[in-house]
C-alpha cells in the first residue's frame, strides 16, 4: 500500500510517470493482441502444430515482461535513511570521493557514497542510475535488476512479434493473397511497433550493461566523478563480480527472474521517510 501511495504521488510531480507505463502498456496488450488474433490465425500458420507453441511462449514472454515491470515500479531502488553520521564525512577540502559520506543540500540528511538526489522522488536512492519515466521510479541499487529485465524481455517481445510477422508474410502459404487486409494491416503496425520498442529497449538494455560492468552509473559519468580509466575493473572476474552485485550471486538462472533470491541484501539502512523539499 505505502509502495502504492509512493508510486501514485511520483504521478503527481511527474505526469510522464503515469503517461509513460500506460503507453507501455497499452503498446504490449495490443500487440498480444495482435499476435494471438491476426498474426497467428494467419494462412502462413494458421493450423500449424506450431501455432500453440508460439501463442503459449509469446503470452509467457509477455507475462514475465509486465511481472518485471510491476517489480521495477513498486520497488525500494534504494532509498534508505544512513546510520549515525561519520565523525569526519569529509576529509578533503575539493569534491568527496566516491568513497565518503557526503551531504545532500536538498534532503538535508547524511547520504552513504554513491547516493545521489532524485529532483522527481525528493529523496536520495543508492547507486542511482536515472529517474525512468517508464517505470515511474528511479532506477537504483535495489531494483536496477528488474528494470534491466524488463529491457531485456521487451526486446525479446519486440523481436518474437516481428519473427513472427515475417514469418506470417514469406512462410509457405504467406502472401498467398488470403489474407485480408485487416490482417494486413495489424501486421505491419505490429512490425512498425515492434522495430520501433525494439531498437528503443536494446540501446537503454546496453547502456544499462556498460554501465554496471565500468561500475559507472548515469550520475558519476555526468558530472565526471566515475572512476578514472586506471581504476575501472578489468577482466571478466571483476565484471561478473559486478553484474552479481546487481543480480544476485545465486545461480545465473535466477537472473533471468523478477525474484529476489540471492540478491544482496545491501547495507543495513532503514528506509527514509518522505523528504518534503
Ligand atoms: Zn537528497
Ligand atoms: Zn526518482
């Protein structure tokens, strides 16, 4: 409820973040609907043993697509409140390192290295990548691995829906002429679609990778606090060691699903209370 109330005032100070999911949304149920109701009963597959194996594997993408999504909007990306404040925060008198505790002049609270402020949610999240307008949430330490799921199966989608198009125009009975023009027509919006999300999800989708494996997010490659090129982590050890910080360190399988199981729990923060600016 209070994950609900949290998302629902997001909504208030961004309209974006209500706009944004219900195009998504609408985007994915039509183009099931599509798949399931033109492409499929189509003359190319339409009594193919196949076409149950498609309609069933298609719906299941989908379903884990919006139970990733579900997980990325309502969850914690980071948000926590540190422990008593370090006797010396600073121990320079330039920029902090990434390092140290630092002082956010918005929340006016201790914030732990690499916490940054959301001007969207009013409050600082760990390891913050970007504020998503998709998800409605900030993308941080806490829930980075369901909005790179989400990425991962809305290309899947994207790239199933025009498989399965082109397949429905140049398999052996397409573009026989049987097809109508409706079919016609919902086959090449869902192709126009599905290029368009497609080519969209797999940039942020590589974006997302790079910057988990320079361990750089967003914030730290702006305003040129990352690490420097001699510090970044070489070597696949220290890039798997990386991606399981953010999806967890059991089996590789479990990456694959909106799950919390052998996810890092992180340091032990509370949550902070709403930060009123
Ligand atoms: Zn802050
Ligand atoms: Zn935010």
């Amino acid at each position: 409820m209070a994950a609900a109330a949290a998302a629902a005032a997001r909504c208030g100070r961004d309209p974006c973040g209500a706009l944004c999911p219900l195009l998504a949304y609408l985007s994915v149920g039509y183009a099931d609907y599509a798949v399931l109701a033109h492409v499929l009963p189509g003359p190319a597959l339409r009594g193919s043993p196949w076409c149950p194996f498609h309609a069933v594997t298609f719906n299941l993408i989908v379903l884990l697509l919006l139970a990733c999504h579900t997980r990325a909007v309502f969850a914690d990306p980071g948000e926590r409140r540190p422990p008593p404040p370090p006797a010396r925060p600073f121990t320079g008198t330039g920029l902090p390192s990434p390092e140290e505790w630092t002082v956010c002049s918005r929340c006016e609270a201790y914030r732990p290295p690499r916490a940054h402020h959301c001007r969207v949610c009013h409050r600082c999240v760990r390891r913050m990548d970007h504020h998503c307008p998709w998800i409605n949430n900030c993308v941080g330490e806490l829930n980075q691995k369901y909005f790179i799921q989400f990425l991962f199966y809305a290309g899947l989608a994207s790239a199933y829906a025009a498989g399965l198009v082109l397949v429905a125009w140049l398999g052996p009975a397409g573009g026989d002429g049987a097809e109508n023009h409706v079919q016609t027509a919902h086959c090449i919006v869902l192709l126009l679609e599905s290029l368009l999300f497609g080519a969209f999800v797999t940039v942020v989708f590589y974006d997302q990778v790079v910057s988990i494996i320079t361990d750089e997010p967003a914030p730290e490659q702006l305003r040129g606090r990352g690490l420097k090129e001699a510090k970044r982590p070489r070597g696949c050890r220290a890039k798997l060691a990386l991606l399981q910080e953010v999806f967890g360190r059991g089996c590789v399988l479990g990456w694959l699903f909106p799950c919390s199981c052998g996810t890092p729990a992180g340091p032990a923060y509370t949550p902070l209370p709403a930060c009123d600016v």
